[in-house]
C-alpha cells in the first residue's frame, strides 16, 4: 500500500484516481493556458476567435473528468479537488509563463510557487 493510501480515516481511498485526476488536471490547466494567453504570442489565436471559443468544450470536459476523479480518491470529499487543482493550475501557469513568455521569476512569484507547492502537498500528505 503506498503512502497516499495511507491516510487517517480512511481519506485516500484510491492512488490510481488521484493520478488520472492529477493528470487531466494538469492537462486542462495547460490547454486552458494557450486558450487564453495563446493571443499574446501567436498570430493564429488572434485570428480564430470561435475557434478558441469552442476550445472550451473540451477543456471543461477535462476539467470535469479530472475533478470526478480527485473526488473519488478522496471519498467523495470536493475540498482536496478544488485545491489540488488550484495548486496545478500556479504551477503549471508559472512554468508555461516563464517558458513561453520569458516571464522573470521574481520573489514574489516564487513566494506565491512555494504556497503552491505547499498547499498541494497538505493535501496528498497530511494525516
């Protein structure tokens, strides 16, 4: 039994759900930044509107497959979703930036990455 499954009352009831919601997460949270910062730097987004638009279909559908799935690792409890998911979303959005856009990492930046990462790991390891 691994550590995430480890858990006082029983909270974690399933690994293999937390990671398919992890990683459906991490994939919205990546197709929601082209959707919207993609206009900034690619020509192509700017001249698709209705395309990026309906981009939004299938990333709520991400979304909502991701959240079902954290929902169940946690025995039904929404809370750890929606803050597993917020955490994801600074992480993956600082990377993105910082690649794409050569965003400088400023302290502030990496006191908000560290909060981040911090909130995430209360949520897969505190007992």
């Amino acid at each position: 039994m691994t550590q995430l499954n480890k858990r006082v009352n029983n909270t974690m009831v399933n690994t293999g759900a937390l990671l398919i919601g992890m990683l459906f997460g991490l994939i919205a949270q990546v197709l929601t930044f082209f959707q919207l910062q993609g206009q900034m730097k690619y020509e192509w987004f700017k001249t698709h509107y209705w395309a990026i638009v309906l981009m939004g279909i299938p990333i709520s559908m991400t979304f909502m497959y991701s959240v079902k799935n954290m929902v169940i690792a946690f025995n039904g409890q929404m809370w750890p979703s929606r803050l597993i998911g917020f955490s994801i979303g600074a992480i993956s959005f600082t990377y993105l930036s910082y690649i794409i856009f050569n965003e400088p990492l400023t302290a502030k930046t990496y006191v908000c990455l560290g909060l981040a990462v911090i909130i995430l790991l209360i949520q897969l390891f505190w007992k």
